[in-house]
C-alpha cells in the first residue's frame, strides 16, 4: 500500500501506520511530533512523520509548507494521504526513482493553520514560528544530505537555512498542487525533472 496513491483513506491502512510510530526509525521523530503538540497546545494539528519513510535514516528531507486538513485527518504528514496533492507527489517521487526509504518529509509550519477544512497561506509569522522546530528536527537526521524545499512559502527559508546548516545540499521544486501540475500539459514533467535531479544527488 505504500505506493498506492491515497491509500491513507484506507481505515486498515491508517491504522498499520499508527502502529509502527514507535518502529526504532522514527521513534523519536513521534516523540518530536508529540512534544511540539505538548508546546502548542495544538493537539493532533501536528500530523506524524510516516513510518513507511525513512525516518532518521533518511538522507533527504522534504520540506513542505504546511499540513493540510487531510494530513490532519490522517494524523501523517504523507505522500499517501487521500488528496490530489499527495497523489501527484508519490507518483512523480516513484516517476523519479527516488526512493521513499531514502526520504522523510516535514512542513516548515508543522501544524496546522486553518479553519473549518480550509487551510490558509503560511504568513510570514507562521514560518518564523516554525522556524526553530525545523532546526530541532535537523539534529535527528545524522545522515542527512538533502533538504528539498518544496513550493515558494518553504522556499522562504532557503538564506537562513543555508546559513545555519552549510554542509547541506538545499534543492527548491515546484509543490505538486493540482493547480501546478494540472495548468500546463508541460507542468508535471518540469516537476518531475526536478525530482530526478534530487534523485541523482542521492546516488
């Protein structure tokens, strides 16, 4: 189910998922997830890391803007979460040969900032705020490589996190929203060249 498009709609799936969060990879990123929880007040707002990723093997990370109401729905930050976004993201990923296990994905706001099912624009105190968990996550990647800035509001932090962390490789991509990929017959193969490029750093 790994790599089947939305399968986190699957009651069965999600709760395999949740039953591995304290699987030795990702352990401490759950109890990262929890202990922002803890600090936010903000409950379940703050999706999970996916097991099914690598974890704190993961030697590129995928930084996102925020989660939205499906990844909260879910409790995953997940290229398997059951919306469109997430479904081009996981098929461009396999498209692109770059491995899942290899990977971990964050948001540069990891909780979530909307109302009523409707997420909102990050502003820019939304990404100050998040700005110092992305740090706190970075020392739980020892092998890390890659950060993947994915969209124009993570991108926002491309300066200050080159400054903080000059030994890592920062690569920006288009964000595989319906309203990129779908625009233009061209848009998904732009994303998906990106993607390989990311792919080729890796091997």
């Amino acid at each position: 189910m790994e790599n089947v498009p939305k399968s986190l709609g699957i009651p069965e799936y999600r709760q395999k998922l949740l039953a591995r969060l304290h699987e030795p990879h990702v352990k401490d990123l759950t109890e990262f997830v929890e202990r922002i929880r803890e600090e936010q007040g903000c409950g379940d707002a703050v999706p999970y890391c996916d097991p099914a990723d690598g974890g704190i093997n993961a030697k590129c990370l995928i930084v996102l803007e925020a989660p939205g109401p499906k990844a909260v729905g879910s409790g995953f930050v997940s290229r398997n979460n059951p919306d469109e976004s997430a479904k081009n993201w996981l098929e461009l990923n396999v498209a692109a040969g770059l491995p899942r296990s290899r990977t971990a994905t964050w948001n540069i706001v990891p909780w979530y900032i909307g109302s009523e099912g409707k997420i909102r624009p990050a502003s820019p105190g939304d990404i100050a705020s998040g700005w110092p968990y992305l740090e706190r996550l970075l020392r739980w990647l020892p092998g890390l490589r890659i950060v993947v800035l994915v969209g124009r509001k993570a991108q926002r932090v491309a300066t200050r996190l080159r400054s903080s962390q000059p030994d890592l490789e920062i690569m920006k991509c288009y964000h595989p929203s319906p309203m990129f990929v779908n625009r233009k017959p061209e848009n998904r193969n732009v994303l998906l060249e990106e993607l390989r490029k990311v792919a080729g750093r890796l091997s």
